[in-house]
C-alpha cells in the first residue's frame, strides 16, 4: 500500500518567498535534491495544468531517476498541488504532493502532504530525504538580502 508522507515546519521567511521557491527552476533545482544528489529541471511550467519534470543524480555513483508530473492547483503564497510519478517501471503509480503556506508571527508555516509514495521507496528514507531539501530550502529562503 502506498505511503503517504506529512512533515510540518515553519521557515523565518514570508510566503511569497517559499511559493517562488517551489515554482522557480533554479530555485527548485538548488533545493529538492537531498543530500549527495543534483537535479537537473528539464521543464517547469508553473501554472494550472502545466507540466514539470525533472531528474536527480546520484553525485557519487551517476545513476539518475526522473519523474514530472501536473501542477493541479496554484493558489499564489498559499497552494501549491501536484502530481508526480517516476519514469522508473520499478517505481509504479502516482503521487500527489500538497504544499500549504501559512503566514504566521515568525514566518510562515508550511504543512506538505505527499500521498501515493510507491511501496519500494521506504516512508523513513522519504522522511529523512524531504528533511534534508527543507534544511536547504531554509538556507535559500530565510536570509533577507537586500541589495
């Protein structure tokens, strides 16, 4: 049965900040991949029912997945919505992934839900993968330079 991943976190940053930062290529590719890999954005067209796709590479051994997906929901510095599924026959199925934004005191909030997580891809291993992209993604979001 699929998994279905949630993690929570609050960012020091404004949500305006964290929508771009999903939406962004360059953005995305500096921040998503976890630890040790790169990512490539192949295509990343952030508006309802555009298409993104793109891959990870593994830094120390080459091997790469891809996967894209439909943005199915775009509600600016609040919702973002969509799909995913791996390129990989190994990895069977779709995900939907759904990223909450919430101004808050400090910051903003940030609940992501991520369901249909394939069988395969153990829920700790996804868990401690998304853990690593949202320490980066507070490394691209939280300073406020402001040249």
């Amino acid at each position: 049965m699929p998994n279905t991943i949630r993690l929570h976190r609050v960012f020091a940053t404004r949500p305006e900040k964290l929508y771009r930062a999903f939406l962004e290529p360059d953005a995305v590719a500096s921040w998503l991949p976890p630890f040790g890999f790169v990512c490539t954005v192949h295509e990343l067209d952030a508006k309802e029912g555009g298409k993104h796709r793109m891959s990870f590479r593994n830094f120390t051994n080459g091997r790469s997945h891809a996967f894209g997906g439909t943005y199915l929901e775009l509600v600016p510095d609040k919702r973002i919505v969509y799909s995913d599924s791996f390129e990989d026959s190994n990895l069977p199925g779709e995900m939907k992934t759904t990223i909450v934004l919430k101004a808050v005191s400090v910051g903003t909030e940030v609940n992501i839900e991520q369901a249909g997580v394939p069988d395969v891809i153990p829920a700790e291993a996804c868990y401690l993968g998304w853990q690593e992209s949202l320490r980066k993604l507070a490394k691209l979001v939280e300073p406020e330079i402001n040249e």
